[in-house]
C-alpha cells in the first residue's frame, strides 16, 4: 500500500472504520466456509444434531470459564474460537431444517439489543447500570414475558441461578439498601441453621442450609464478589495445596493415609506458606 492511500486512509476515520470492518467479516465468512465444508465432507459432523452438539457445547462454555479465571489471553481467545463454531454449527443445522440461518440469528441478536437499549438507539436517559437493568426487565415484560424470573433457565447451576435470581429482583427494586441489612440476614439464617440442626430432621437443615447460602450469595453482590468466580479460585487454591502436600510427602517418603491429623496440618501450613511465597 503507498504512503498516499496509507494517508488518505488516516485522514479519514469512515475508512480506516470499514477496512477494518472487512476484515472481521472476512474472518466470519472464512468460518461460515468451513463449517459449510464440515458439514458436507467430514463423517463426524455430518453426523452430529442440536442434541448431540449440547453437552459438547457445556463443556466449551466451561472451558471459557476456566481460561477466563485463568487470566491467559491465548487460551481465551482459542475457547472462544470452540464456542463461535459450535454457534456456527446450530445455525447451519437450523438452515437445513429450514428453521432459521445465521443471518436470522445476528439480526435477530441485533434487533433485540437495539429494541432493549432505548437509551442508545432511542430517547431515553439513564443515570447508571441500575437504571439500565431496570429498563431492561420493564421492556422484557412488555414483550410479553409473565414475569421477571422467566430469563432465568431452569437448568442454571444452583449457585449461579440463586445469583440471576436476585439481580432479577432487584431490577424490579425488591432488594435490600445495604451490605449491614444483608450481613444481619446472614446472621439470622446462621443461628437458624443451628437450630434446625439442633432437632435433628435433616429436611428441616437443608432447607436452612439453603437459606444460608442464599443469604451469602446476596452479600456477595452487594461487595461485589461473584459468587461461582470466588469459589472456584478457593477450590482452585486448595487443590494446589492439598497436591504440594502429596508431592512433598513423596519426597518425604510420609504416607499422608497413616499421619495423624494434627501432623497433616502441619504439612498443610507449610504449603500454605510456601505457595504463598
């Protein structure tokens, strides 16, 4: 390219905008071809359903969490890559079933975003993220929704649907005002807790259990803490501790099964400390 259009380009931003623009769509389109080509020539793929592509697609979406938490770019970008073909491979499946084709999801994507974002593409003026949260369960509700709850999917890990639950609510301003109001609720299903397993009926302790953890999940978003994220950094953490344990008791020639538990503490304080440093 000559130093005259590399100028023109950037003395004119509209430009610069669409030739990058061209690429991302000539990436789509490279992977719209191949799933094309998949779909055609390979054994495998030719084979697959939405059905047998759903549990694939879990696993992916786990994946990405993992990469995210692990904070690694490259592996990020390559589940990201899993996750984008397997969109790819529903919509062309939805195209021969003569459902619906790509197209028809990213404009019906789009669609949406614009209907839901009246502050962007509209009027409306908001003065921060509650707001715009709130909006948007009022405009779902319009759509016909029966209520605010319907958004959150039934097959949603129990951790993480207690959590969509209450951000639901709360668009709706069925929350508490603040982290001391909601800590006192923790207290409070604590003390019920060691009630219900002071008589012994383990329905009755359950359920409190339940209360608790809900309680917990509810302060966690008012310090902002995600509540899935956290917890799998601790398992995360103690599973390095607990294997730094198991290599260092090889080198010891100890046998973890035949120490006593003050002993394994030991050895668990000194990984503590040593994975710390």
């Amino acid at each position: 390219m000559s130093h005259f259009k590399i100028n023109y380009l950037l003395q004119n931003s509209r430009f610069v905008e669409i030739f990058f623009m061209d690429e991302r769509l000539k990436a789509f389109e490279r992977l719209l071809n191949v799933m094309d080509d998949l779909r055609e020539k390979c054994p495998w793929d030719k084979k697959q359903t939405n059905e047998t592509l759903r549990k694939l697609t879990i696993e992916e979406t786990y994946e990405l969490s993992e990469a995210i938490l692990s904070g690694e770019s490259k592996a990020i970008k390559e589940e990201l890559g899993d996750l984008f073909l397997h969109l790819v491979f529903y919509s062309r499946i939805g195209k021969e079933k003569q459902q619906f084709d790509v197209a028809d999801v990213l404009n019906g994507v789009c669609e949406k975003l614009i209907y839901r974002h009246p502050h962007i593409y509209g009027d409306v003026e908001v003065k921060d993220e509650d707001e715009v949260k709130k909006n948007w369960e009022k405009l779902k509700l319009k759509e016909g929704k029966k209520s605010v709850l319907e958004g959150v999917p039934k097959g949603l890990p129990a951790l993480n649907k207690a959590q969509r639950i209450q951000d639901k609510v709360r668009a709706v301003g069925f929350d508490w005002d603040n982290k001391e109001q909601v800590m006192a609720k923790v207290w409070e299903e604590l003390n019920e807790l060691q009630d219900a397993v002071a008589t012994n009926q383990q329905d009755e302790i359950e359920l409190e259990f339940g209360d608790v953890l809900f309680a917990l999940i509810n302060y966690a978003r008012f310090i902002n803490v995600d509540t899935e994220s956290a917890l799998e950094k601790t398992n995360q953490k103690f599973m390095n501790r607990f294997q730094w344990m198991e290599k260092y008791a090889k080198e010891k020639n100890l046998n973890l099964h035949e120490m006593n538990l003050e002993q394994l503490d030991e050895i668990w304080n000194l990984a503590k400390q040593t994975l710390n440093n």
